[in-house]
C-alpha cells in the first residue's frame, strides 16, 4: 500500500480582484503554486 495521497487546492477569492492583478503579481503567484506542487511531489504525493 502506498503512502502517497492526492490534494486537489482550490484558490477562491475576489474574480475582480484576480482580473486586476498584474501580470508579474500573478505570474509570482504561480511560481508559488508550482514550487508547493513540486515539494508535494517530492514527499510523493501529487497537488492538483
């Protein structure tokens, strides 16, 4: 049997918010995600 688990994150808040926030802000928060979903996989779970 193995440890490994599945996530599914939902990010939620403000559509207006979201759609106003600059491109650099955004792309900041992406890198984020991506390097939380890499240290997830390292741990041998996957993030969605």
């Amino acid at each position: 049997m193995s440890d490994a688990r599945t996530y599914l994150l939902l990010l939620h808040g403000d559509e207006a918010v979201r759609a106003s926030t600059p491109d650099d802000e955004r792309a900041a928060e992406h890198a984020a995600h991506g390097r939380f979903v890499a240290a997830c996989a390292g741990r041998g779970h996957e993030a969605r």
